[in-house]
C-alpha cells in the first residue's frame, strides 16, 4: 500500500521553493559544510543540513513565518502539513497534533504528547508555548516519537522553535499593523553589539484583535458584547557573550502578559431543551436556527482571561577540546491563567466559574540539560543527564446560577414543573441549588524527572552511518486535592431521587471537607535506531525504529463512582509508542529542487484521552492507537520564483478494544486526524523601477475530521481549505515595505472543535476558526 501511495503522491504533490539561505546557525561548536542554499537544523542536538538529517521534520524559517503574518504556532500550522493545533474554552485549553496523535489539553493532569522547546527549554504543556515567539530563526516540526532525547513524553513528535541570535551588526525593526475585525498591532526589534564580546537584542510586541463573536447576554451581569477578541504585550530580550569560538553564553528572558475575553460557542445543533433554557432567559436564551457563519452566541457570565506567561533561561556552550564541547541549559518558567466561564451556553443563569481566580492554572517549572557533544574519525557521539522540577495548581470551581435549580425542575419534569427539584429534596424552593454556592477544589501536583541519555552516528563507511539513541527517565508525581462543597452538597443529601442529576460531582456531598493524596514513581527507558545511506551527494535515505513514552499521571477532577461516593484513584497509565519509518531526501536541479518522502507506522499503547460528556471530563486510556502512512514535501527555486508544497495521507485509528462510556472509538478513526492534509504555497520577489515588489501566497488543506474525542458524527468538520496572502512594494534594501495582506481570505468557516452543550440534550455548540481578515503592515528596517 505504501509503495501505491507514494508513487501517486510523488506524481501528484506540488513542487515548492527553496527555502531561504543565510539562516543563522545556533549551534555552537559543530562544523558543517553545508551549501549556502541549505537549511542547518538541530533536531538531533547538533547542526547538520536538513537534507542529511534521518528525521521526517518540516523547517518553517523565521522569514517565511514574517511573510505569512504568523506570529504563534497555531498561526504557523497553516505552513506545515499534518499539523493541527486547537484551543476550546480558553486558550489554556490548547492541543498540537501531529499525524492525527496529540493529547487533548483541557486536563492539565495530562502531559502533551507533541512537546514543544523553545530555545532548548521543554514547555509544560503545549499551552505554554501559544505566546508571541518574536524574530525567529527557524521552527523545526519534528513527526514520530522524539522520547531519547528531548525531555519529558515526546511520543508523537516535538515542535522545536529557535529564536534569532543577537548580532554584533545592528539593526532596528518597526512593524506597525491595521486591519479589520479591529486588528491593531505594534512591534519592534533591535539588536546590536554592546560590548566588547557582548551583543543583546530585544523584541517588544502589543497586539489586540476585537472578538470574532456577537454575544447575547440576558440580563448579565455579562455586559460585553463580543467575545473571542486578542489583547497582549510581549517582551523577550537576549544577552550574547561570544569568546571568540571557545565559550559562548546566551541569556533570555520573556514576559508575556494576556487581557482577553474567551471563549463562548455557536450553536451547530439545537435540541429539544432549548423551550427551557429560553422560558428562563431574559432574551432568547440559546439560537434559534443554526448558523455557524453569523458568528452569535449567547451567554450572561463573563469569559475574561488573563493570562502572563514569563521565563529565563541561560545556554552556556564551552569548547573543552576541537571536537568536545560541553552545553549547559538552565531555565526557569512561570505560567499563571485564570478565567470566567459560562458553563452553560446559553443566557440563562445556570452555572458558571467566576473569573475572580477560582478557575485557573499555575505551571512553576525549572530544567537543568547537560550534555557533551564530541566526534572522531568514526564517530560522532552525545552524552547527557536532564533534570526537570513541576509544580501545577489548579483551582476549579462550579457556581450555581439564579436559574439552576429552576431548570434543573423543568429538566426532570418535561417542561411541566419548575419546582420539580423542591419536591424531591423536601426543602424550600430556591434552597436546594443556592445561587452563589457550589465547589472549590484545589490540586497541588508535584512532579520530578530525572534522565540520562546518549546518542551516536557511527559511521560504518564514507556514505552509511549506523544511529543510535537511548534515555532511561525515572518520574516521581504527587498529587493533593482539597474538595470543598459551599453549600455542603444539600440538594444531594436530601434528594429522594433523580439522583443523576441531583448528584453530579460538583454538587455531591460525599466530597465535602475531603483531602485526598496520590502518589506515583516510574522508570521507563526509550531508544531509537536509524541507518543512513548517502547514496549520492545529493540523495539521502534511512531506515528508523524508535520507542516514545509520556508518563502517567493524575485526572485533575472530581471524579465518582456508579454508587455516588468518591474514586480516589483518578490515575491513568503511561503512555507508550513504538514506529518505523523509512525515508529519503533528494536535492536536485543544482540543489533548486528539494523532495522529502516519508512513510510511516506509529503504535501507540494506553493512549491517553481526555474527553467532554456534556456535564464532566473524563480521562481515558485507550488500549491501541495506531497511526500509518505516507508524506511528501518539496520546495523548487526558479528565478524570482519560490514554491513549496506537501502532502501527508494518514491513518490514524483506534483498535478494536471497547472504551467505556465511548463506544464509538472501537475501530474509529481518531478526533483531528484528517486523512489527507496538504499546504502549497508562493512567494515572487522582483524590483522594478527601483522598488521591491513582493508576493507571498499559502494554502492549507484537510480533508474532513471529527472534532470530538468521542468521535459522535455531530461533531465532524467537512473538508476546508484555507488561503493566506500578501502583496508589498518597498525599497531594493527593505527599509521600508508597504504590504497589504489577506487571511483566511475565502472567509472559511470551520469549527475548531465541536461539544455536546451542558444539559442541553440534542444541543451542540463550536468553538470557531478565525473569520477573515485583511490589513495593511508598515515595516521599517535600518
């Protein structure tokens, strides 16, 4: 099947540009001799041309991320196939998919199962990693497991992002942006030479976006009327000592702080509910009809975020001999979110989360990575040892509305009575549910890594190279969670039944003052094994085998049993991988014509899932996922002409086990795996008349997926394309360039994920992709 497959997509994919020369090398002591038109990559730790490295990976260059407008990760996905990332509620609920396989990132108990480094510094989550990246050199998407040498979990790949070194040459930037949807933005560059060996550069953002929805708010206390809107600043400032090639030290710090409304959903289906939630809203409560393109939803609780996301870091690199040198890598990373919430979906006042801080996360995290990088005759080799400290606080809280136990009464009754829940709690009306009242947990995790790890190239003959990796981890989590029910879960304690909804884990007594402990330790070795032939000068293939791990750990939520009393075991297993991938990289034409094939097989064993059943979350691990296919990119340079293009066909399936409570993953195609997926872009640039005249163009295709990890066929995104584009005129030496620029441009709309709404039977809302968008950018060099 793989050899039909790769003979079609080989025929049928686009020829893409070349991407740009000239990008600077950020590793320190390894010498290449790489052509001037090749990228230099470090996804193995060391430098080496793309086209020699054994890995599937697409390169995205800080120029072309500049050309597409793309700012974060989840902008650049439109430059890179077989790449999705999302966000729900909030944009701390961010999940990055490759291949169909990516840890839904609603549950910060869950790590990511793509990692993303920054700089050499592993992010928590991928959440962690949504903020402004600056001037970037390069992003490096690394696909299949990545476990021997990055960090921690890595089971499905790593998306490395490398900044821009600072220069002893100076330079400004001024980039001033408007355009629709209120689309404001500001940012500056420098970077220079500060001292004798000192050089520094500093990178200040201010962007904001007003929301992309119409929101009907009842009778509040809501008074904002759009939703979904952009609102940060950004800082991020380098320090580079260069000692004249035998030590080099880096310094960065960043400050990232968010001041946003998100996130509300569009109804895409409206069930038999909605004459309730209406009979109790000031306005109509939920839609009417079902119009994802209009953009409306309706919500009376506020859904303000906030956001600051803040870090430092220090790579020193020491030449101990020629070919030995010493890295060092030390970081420490603070992230704080909180957020309001209307967990209802709809204008009624039925239950909610304050945006006051009782709804939040902080992620404290430091990393220590030492490692030694030498080379011989024969070999070439890395050893080093990585410790990694985490400290999670999750604050979660669920209030009852002036409505709950109003419609929680029509719910049981059928509409008939309203005072339903009285009746059977033998309390007063309005006494059961308390407007006001209800839980307010805190989970304090603790979680410690430390691994040793190795790789080597032994170079068998002058065009055959034998790849080795291993990682041995031991991972030690402890987990305290702190129940407390406001009102002491009274509904629950008198109900006489309907217990199922009298008794949901917020509002169950058997939670009340209650603290549980849970502990865990773990070691897990993974490796990987490659052989390389260079078959000729300009035609690279390999052949690779390696295993991923993502560690277990603990469901941050109420979690209770059939019977109503407390699980007090909320674990879940690790998470395990194992792949084989054969794959070849030719360039042709004088090196003008770049094809990178790749075919794949990923298995993976105790998937972990987290997924949305209406009223709570549940943590899942899936038996068997496996993940299988073929890729292709490529990239064609011709006069002022650059292309690119790439095809990923994937298959990305459950296995035959039953998963309670989610009987449709038996056999069933995985959440946000598109079988077939595919970019093409173009990027012209000529002077005429001295002027610099541009053009860039970018499309992203994927073909239908479910947006459900319950993969219910509501929830199915049809097959969309979305097309980006610019045009520009400025000077022959770019210091100053006019553009005008398009995104989305054909006004796609497209779900990002789809959701059952709470208590809402036959109702179901999306959270959406950004609308159209066009403007105009100013940027000043010097």
């Amino acid at each position: 099947m793989i050899s039909t497959l790769s003979c079609r997509l080989l025929t049928g994919t686009a020829l893409a540009g070349v991407l740009l020369a000239g990008l600077n090398t950020p590793a320190f002591s390894q010498d290449t001799e790489a052509e001037p038109t090749e990228v230099i990559v470090t996804a193995q730790k060391k430098a080496e041309p793309l086209s020699r490295a054994p890995i599937a990976m697409s390169v995205v260059s800080g120029d072309q991320m500049e050309k597409a407008g793309a700012h974060d990760l989840k902008d650049m996905q439109t430059l890179t196939p077989s790449l999705l990332i999302t966000s729900t509620a909030n944009e701390a609920q961010t999940t990055a998919r490759l291949r169909g396989v990516g840890t839904v990132g609603d549950n910060p108990g869950l790590d990511s199962s793509v990692g993303v480094v920054i700089d050499g510094v592993s992010r928590a989550r991928t959440a962690t990693a949504m903020s402004d990246l600056g001037v970037l050199d390069r992003v490096e998407v690394l696909k299949g497991p990545q476990s021997d040498i990055y960090g921690k979990g890595a089971s499905a790949g790593v998306i490395q992002v490398v900044s821009k070194l600072p220069s002893f040459t100076p330079s400004q930037t001024l980039e001033l942006t408007a355009g629709g949807q209120g689309t404001l933005g500001i940012a500056g560059y420098a970077t220079g030479k500060l001292a004798d060996k000192w050089a520094g550069s500093l990178s200040l953002v201010k962007r904001q976006r007003d929301g992309q929805y119409t929101v009907h708010t009842g009778d509040g206390p809501r008074t904002r009327t759009d939703d979904g809107d952009q609102n940060y600043w950004s800082a991020r400032g380098q320090l580079l000592y260069d000692g004249d090639g035998w030590s080099r030290l880096r310094i960065i710090g960043d400050y990232t702080k968010r001041d946003e409304s998100c996130c509300v959903g569009t109804a895409i289906a409206i069930g038999g509910t909605r004459a309730y939630v209406d009979q109790l809203a000031a306005d109509d409560g939920t839609a009417s009809t079902v119009d994802p393109k209009a953009r409306e939803a309706w919500s009376n609780r506020p859904t303000t975020q906030k956001l600051v996301d803040s870090g430092l870091s220090a790579q020193w690199d020491l030449r101990l001999a020629n070919n030995v040198q010493l890295t060092s890598i030390t970081a420490y990373r603070h992230w704080d979110h909180t957020n309001g919430y209307d967990a209802d979906f709809s204008s009624a006042d039925i239950y909610y989360r304050d945006p006051n801080g009782g709804f939040g996360n902080r992620i404290d995290t430091w990393s220590q990575e030492l490692r030694l990088n030498g080379k011989s005759a024969r070999f070439e080799w890395m050893a080093g040892l990585y410790a990694n400290s985490e400290d999670l606080t999750r604050h979660d809280e669920t209030l009852y509305g002036a409505d709950y136990e109003s419609y929680l009464g029509l719910l049981l009754s059928g509409g008939a009575n309203i005072n339903r829940v009285s009746e059977l709690t033998g309390l007063p009306v309005g006494q059961s549910f308390v407007a006001g009242q209800g839980n307010h947990d805190t989970y304090r995790q603790h979680e410690r890594n430390l691994a040793v790890f190795g790789h080597a190239e032994w170079f068998l003959s002058d065009t055959v190279s034998l790849l080795g990796g291993l990682r041995y981890n031991h991972q030690t989590k402890s987990l305290t969670s702190a129940f407390t029910n406001s009102d002491g879960g009274i509904a629950c304690a008198n109900a006489t039944g309907s217990l199922g909804v009298l008794c949901l884990p917020w509002s169950n007594p058997a939670f009340n003052d209650l603290t549980l402990s849970q502990k865990d330790a773990e070691d897990a070795t993974t490796g990987s094994l490659r052989l390389k032939w260079q078959a000729t000068p300009n035609l690279m293939t390999y052949a690779t085998y390696a295993t991923g791990w993502k560690g277990a750990g603990f469901n941050l939520d109420r979690e209770q049993k059939t019977d109503y009393t407390v699980d007090t075991d909320s674990s879940f297993k690790a998470e395990t991988s194992r792949s084989y991938e054969v794959g070849l990289k030719g360039r042709f034409l004088d090196r003008r014509l770049a094809v990178d094939v790749a075919a794949f097989d990923e298995a993976f064993r105790n998937f972990q899932l987290n997924t949305f059943l209406g009223t709570t979350f549940v943590v899942d691990s899936v038996p068997r996922l496996r993940s299988k296919g073929i890729e292709v990119e490529s990239r064609y340079a011709i006069g002022d002409f650059r292309f690119n293009g790439g095809i990923t066909y994937d298959e990305a399936k459950f296995g035959p086990e039953a998963v309670p409570g989610l009987p449709l993953l038996a056999n069933g195609t995985a959440s946000f795996a598109p079988r077939w997926s595919g970019i093409y872009g173009l990027d012209y640039t000529r002077e005429i008349g001295g002027y610099r005249f541009a053009a860039t163009f970018s499309a992203k295709y994927n073909s239908d997926y479910n947006t459900g990890s319950d993969l219910s066929p509501i929830k199915v995104q049809p097959a969309y394309t979305l097309y980006n584009g610019r045009l520009s005129i400025g000077a022959p030496n770019e210091s100053w360039t006019l553009e005008i620029w398009g995104q989305n441009l054909m006004d796609e709309t497209y779900y990002q994920v789809a959701f059952a709404a709470p208590f809402q039977s036959g109702t179901y809302d999306a959270f959406m992709g950004q609308p159209r968008t066009v403007g105009l950018t100013l940027r000043l060099k010097r």
